[in-house]
C-alpha cells in the first residue's frame, strides 16, 4: 500500500505540473485573465487526477511512456473538471461546495462558471490535439474521437441526463448501472483505452484493459455513493448526505450499505481478472483497483 | 444577387442533411432521446449557415471539393448552435426568443440546455475527427487544433466574457472591435482557414482567407449591431433594440447607424481586396462579402 501511495504521488505531481503548463497563456488580456483564473480555481482544486494516472498506467503497462500521454492525460482531466463545474451550477445540482471549497459559480458567479465548463471542454480538444509531437497523427486522432464519444451524449452527458431525469423515481439495479457506467464510467474507461492506443498497444491488450475500466468504474461509483451515505464530509470535502436529500437513486440507497459493498469488492476481482490477459506487468493497476474501495474520499 | 441565392440555397440544403446525418443516433434510450431532441430543436432551428458555407467556399476556391470539408463545415455549426444556446441562458443574456422560435432553456429547462449546448460542442469535436476519410491525419488535426483555438478562452469564449464585463460600460471602438473579433470573428475566421488548410491549399492563400474572414467578420457583427438597432423583429426572429435595452456596446450605439454603415462597406472592401491574392474563381466569396452586409435578418 505504502508503495501504491508514493506512485500515485508522483504521477500527481506530474500530471500537476502537465496542467499547470495546459492553463498557462500569454498576453492575457483583463477579461481572458477572468475566465483563466476560474479555469485554473477548478482545476487546481486538489483533485485526485485518477483518470489521468488510468491513462498513464495503461499506457506503461502498454509498452509506451508515460509522459508522451500526458496531453491526452490532461484532456481527460479538464473534461473532468468542466463536468463538474457544470453539474454543480444552480440549474443541476446546486452544490455551493465542491473539495472542500466554493464551487465555481458560487466564487466567480453563474455566467462565468457556465463559460468556465465550457472553455476547459473546448481546451481538452486543444490540448490533446496540439502537443502530441510524438504520436502518430491517425492515433492522436482517434483519441480525440474516443474523448468525444465517451464525453457527448451517449457518454458522460447522457449519464447525466439519466441521472436529472430519475430524481425521485426508484432505479432497478440495472438503470442504475446503465446509469453510471454512462456517467462516470465511460470517461474513465476512456482514460484506459486512450492510454493503450497511444502507447500502441495490441487490440487485445486494449479490449482487456476496457474490461479492466468497466469495472474499475463501477467499483469506484459504488464507494462514491456508500462515502456519500456514510463518509466524512470533512475528509470529502463537501455535504455527505446530499444523494438521499435529492432524492437521488445510488447503490447505497438502492442495495443498501452491506450489498453495495460486496458489488464494490466483486467489481475490483472483475477489473483484476481482465489483467490476466495482459503480460505486462500489471501491478500498479491491481493496486489501483484494490485502492479504488478503500478510499476516503 | 438572383445566382447568389441559388448558390446559397443548394449549400444550405447540403448542410442541412449532413447536419441530419451528424444528428441520427442508433439505439436511443428515453433519456438520450431527451437530450438528442434538444441538441436538434437548435440546431434545425432554420440556421444561415454561414459558416459551413464560408467553410465549403473557402475550400472551392483552394481547388479542393466542398464535400470534403462537410464533416468541419458541420462541426463550425455545431459550435456556433451550441453558443447560442449557453449565451440565451436566464444567467447570460436571457433571451426567451431565437430565429423566431422559444429558446431551449424555455423549452427544455434550464439544465438540458445547459447539457445541449455541452454535447453539441462535443459532438463537434466527434463529427471532425471521425468523418474526415479523405484527409489526412495531420490536416484533420490541425482543424481539430484551429477549432478549438478559435472557440475556446482566447476566441470566442473570451470574447463573450468580454461582452459580459462590459455591459453598462463605454467600450471604445478599438475595445468593440477586440470584442467582436473574439466573439464573432474567431469563428469565422476559422471557418475559412479549416476550409483553405483541408483542402491542401498554399500558404499564401490561407493567409488571404484569413485576411479576408476577419474582414468579413467585422462587416457581419457591425449589420448585426445595425439590424438590432432598426431590424424588423419579425424578420430577426427575435426582439430587436435588446443591445441597447441591456446597455450593451456594439457599433450601432458607439458610432452611430451613418459611421456604422460606413465601416461596414470598408470591412466588406477590405475582404475583397484580401481575395485579389488568390488565383482561383473567387466570384462566390466576393458575392458573399456583398451579401453580408445587404441581408435583412
């Protein structure tokens, strides 16, 4: 564990300092600084820029390097980011905290947190497309297209959508993975499968590594739901609880706490047992999937 | 005039079904039908087209074919629908009307107009990275690249932030001009250069479409400005004399309707003057640089 730790540490800082550089932008004019500093307020909010290591790990046990993913590792981070942004605004669910701060309207007002999402959206394409020197073009542009898909409509948005329009409805266990494995899911198995073809990888190695991310997804939305019925806000950094309150359908409130978590544990055997296929050396990502359930927050 | 409408008219209807291609999804569930209803309530919304067309004219004139470039004359309208729809939000401009019709907040709620514009954009993305079989991977990514430059914080965005942070403010005419550049003209601009770069043209005659899209932009947004001023609403589609109502800075207000329409004409010069330095047939983009200026709504 204490190993897992110091890796994740250190990709942090990497992938930290990789968007540092995405949000750095001359001759800012007084307006362009305004939006630049709501960007940056949320994506140095302290996030755990998991999506970003899924995609590095994916890409090393690929064969590849690391760092030459780290503008697609950065794409993926900033769609995060706008995502929440925009499910946090008065209109969706109308969160005033978000990591243990202000969310982005609540700071910069509802406009600019509106065009904040939406600039970060709109660099994730920038970014992913611009600084890939080292990628063959037809790959670089597939991830593109795998960003998007993942990111639109039949992706994270449509998960979003699912989730606006089942508040107070009950979810069958099934709906409600349809749902996440939308709106959580499709961007971090995205993160792997971007990763594998840019390093190269195998179509085998790259359908594993898929597998591997359906599973890690829903494992990790599994404990986000049981840490929101149950966690520490002060860890989480923003009200535990709320899921109940709005009446939202979450495994923990759907399964109840003790089944939610023996899905949770199931999910991480499913995601382990995908990376038998693998002969890399996979032991970082096992790490990663034991890690995801036994996170505080 | 009369051959200008034709032309215009044949474009517009080949757009409008690439659009409809874009805009089919297989195997829709309830809620991806939600939101795909409110993606094609804006975007059929009986749009010019215009930058798909600038798009498609600027690709012509390089010697490349119009058909090529649709999947990036697609993604400019993607785009362009997708602001529409997050500036009309009760927290930008709060319009209620648009080319004459409800606007999508009013109708679909406020969230799934927010989530519409969010995937349109995305989906602008998925559109010209996925369909653009006859070009090459590097020119497809460049596009990628010079779209999202032009659409993002230091384009158009930026210059809706701009235009937020001025309203009730004196703008001078340099000021109005940098606005609008961003916010009008970035992706205008754009709209030519993807067109000139797809379809393989030289240097020099990308540097001209450019020259000649700012110039067109400038001469757009200034009849804009005109046509809010002593539009006919039934024309426009929507209430006209709203600039002024919200205090805001545009060319009509800061100069007055005679030294407007005076820039105007020159911007429109201007661009014909850029087209003098390409050899091909640019009888299509001069008719265009007249016809801006001329149109009524």
């Amino acid at each position: 564990m204490l190993k897992l730790e110091a890796y994740l540490e250190a990709r942090r800082e990497t992938v930290e300092q990789a968007l540092q550089r995405c949000l750095q932008f001359r001759d800012e004019t007084a307006s362009q600084q305004k939006i630049h500093d709501a960007m940056r307020y949320s994506v140095f909010a302290g996030g755990k820029r998991l999506r970003p290591i899924l995609c590095m790990a994916a890409a090393a046990v690929s064969g590849g390097c690391e760092t030459e993913v780290l503008p697609a590792a950065c794409a993926l981070e900033l769609v995060h980011t706008y995502s929440l942004i925009h499910d946090d605004l008065p209109c969706m669910d109308d969160d005033d905290f978000r990591r243990g701060r202000l969310t982005s309207h609540k700071v910069f007002g509802e406009d600019m947190a509106v065009l904040a999402g939406d600039a970060l959206l709109t660099l994730a394409f920038e970014v992913i497309s611009r600084d890939q020197k080292d990628q063959p073009a037809l790959a670089v542009l597939q991830a593109v297209r795998d960003l998007a898909q993942a990111s639109g409509s039949e992706g994270m948005i449509g998960g979003q959508v699912m989730d606006i329009l089942s508040e107070n409805h009950a979810l069958s266990q099934n709906e409600l993975q349809q749902m996440d494995n939308l709106k959580t899911g499709a961007l971090i198995r995205v993160s792997l499968k971007m990763g594998a073809l840019l390093a190269g990888a195998a179509p085998d190695v790259v359908k594993a590594l898929c597998r591997y991310g359906d599973a890690f997804g829903l494992a990790f939305q599994i404990t986000d739901d049981i840490l929101d019925a149950v966690g520490d806000s002060e860890k989480m950094g923003k009200m535990t609880g709320a899921d109940v309150k709005q009446g939202k359908a979450t495994y923990a409130t759907a399964l109840g706490l003790d089944r939610a978590g023996e899905l949770a544990k199931h999910a991480v055997e499913t995601a382990k047992a995908a990376l038998k296929d693998i002969h890399g050396d996979t032991a970082v990502l096992e790490a990663l999937a034991d890690y995801v359930i036994k996170r505080e927050s």
